[in-house]
C-alpha cells in the first residue's frame, strides 16, 4: 500500500471508530449495541495493523 493510501486508510478508519463510539452511545438495543461493539473492535484491530505498517 503507497504511504498515502495507508494514510487516508488510517484517517478513514479512525473516522468509522468515532461514529460507532457515538451508535454506541446513542443506542438502547443491547443486540445492536454488541452488534456494534464487535465491528468497534475489528476496527481497532485494523487500525493497530495499519499503525503498524505505517513505522
């Protein structure tokens, strides 16, 4: 991945982890809520690769 696909990646998926902490937040389902907690944490998954790859 060219260093600035990686950035905009990382810009990308720092963005979708904020909107899903706010879904989070907002929401009163707890279906819905661990639905969105499970892709919270994928996504913090692929935010540490794509951190990773950046060094």
């Amino acid at each position: 991945m060219a260093p600035e696909e990686l950035e905009a990646a990382i810009e990308s998926t720092a963005k979708k982890i904020h909107e899903l902490l706010e879904q989070i937040g907002a929401d009163s389902d707890p279906q819905e809520k661990r639905r969105l907690e499970r892709r919270l944490k994928e996504l913090r998954i692929l935010q540490r690769w794509q951190l990773g790859q950046r060094s």
